[in-house]
C-alpha cells in the first residue's frame, strides 16, 4: 500500500507545484501506456500506483522525460482509452414509468436505457419509436452494456 503524501512527493522530486507533478506522472502514464505494458493498462490502479511510486523513490524526474508532442487528451482518456462511437438505431421496446426502458437495435439485440442517458426528454419516448444511440459500459453493473445519447431518430 503506497503510503506517501502529495507533499512527501513534491519534496522528494524537487517539483516545485502539484500542477507540475501532475504532468509529470500524465507524461508517465502515456509512456507506458504507449509501451502497450498490458498489466498496467488491464489496471489502472497499478499504473498510477506505479508512476507515483517512482516518482517517490526519486526514479522520475522532470528531465527525465522528454515533452511530448501537446495532445488534446485528459486525464481519463489516458487510462480508459477512447475507441471508435458508431451511433447504432433501433426502436424503443417498453418504457418503464420509473425511468429506465429497452431498445429493440436493428441486430435484434435488446439493449436497455436509463432517463439519465437520454439526450431528448424521457418521458417523450413510447413504444415503437425510432432512435439513435450509443453503447457504453453500465455504471451499475460491470461488464454489461446500456445505450446512451438515445435521441428520436426523424430518419429511420
């Protein structure tokens, strides 16, 4: 267990700002993500574990790391990369009146919404309705899918 504190860090590391240290350990984790290290990437945990641990032990250092080209990523993006959206259509299959429904996809899969996940008003949503939507991961229960961004699709 990693017993160290922001402070303790900075002190080691002769970093003068936690902003500074912050990008430091950023620049460290795409390295090693670049590196593909597929016990690291299956576990963000141990990756970020890891960089803070040698920026403890004085292992890493500003110098140490040559600044990358400027990319337009944050700091989730590093650890859960992002993979090609293709918006999917389907028909809506039940609405519930306790905020969560199901959609019919056009590959027949059932695929189930939340109201939070809408982007038009929940409650404009009834059966048969044509719409468009995105399959993430669900929040509540791992390893299965839900659809997001659901809208009214006018062109289905």
């Amino acid at each position: 267990m990693i017993k160290f504190s922001t402070d303790d860090l900075l002190r080691k590391s002769g970093i003068e700002s936690k902003f500074e240290l912050i990008h430091l350990a950023i620049r460290r984790i795409k390295q090693l993500i670049r590196e593909k290290n597929k016990m690291l990437q299956d576990n963000p945990e141990k990756l970020c574990t890891r960089v803070l641990r040698e920026i403890a032990e004085g292992k890493l250092k500003p110098e140490s790391l040559k600044e990358e080209s400027q990319e337009k990523e944050s700091p989730v993006s590093i650890i859960s990369p992002k993979k090609e959206v293709k918006a999917m259509k389907g028909k809506v299959k039940k609405v519930t009146d306790r905020g969560f429904g199901f959609i019919k996809a056009e590959d027949g899969k059932e695929v189930f919404f939340h109201s939070s996940k809408c982007e038009d008003l929940f409650e404009s949503f009834k059966k048969d309705d044509a719409v468009t939507f995105e399959i993430a991961p669900s929040e509540r229960q791992p390893g299965k899918m839900q659809a997001v961004k659901v809208r009214h699709d006018n062109d289905f």
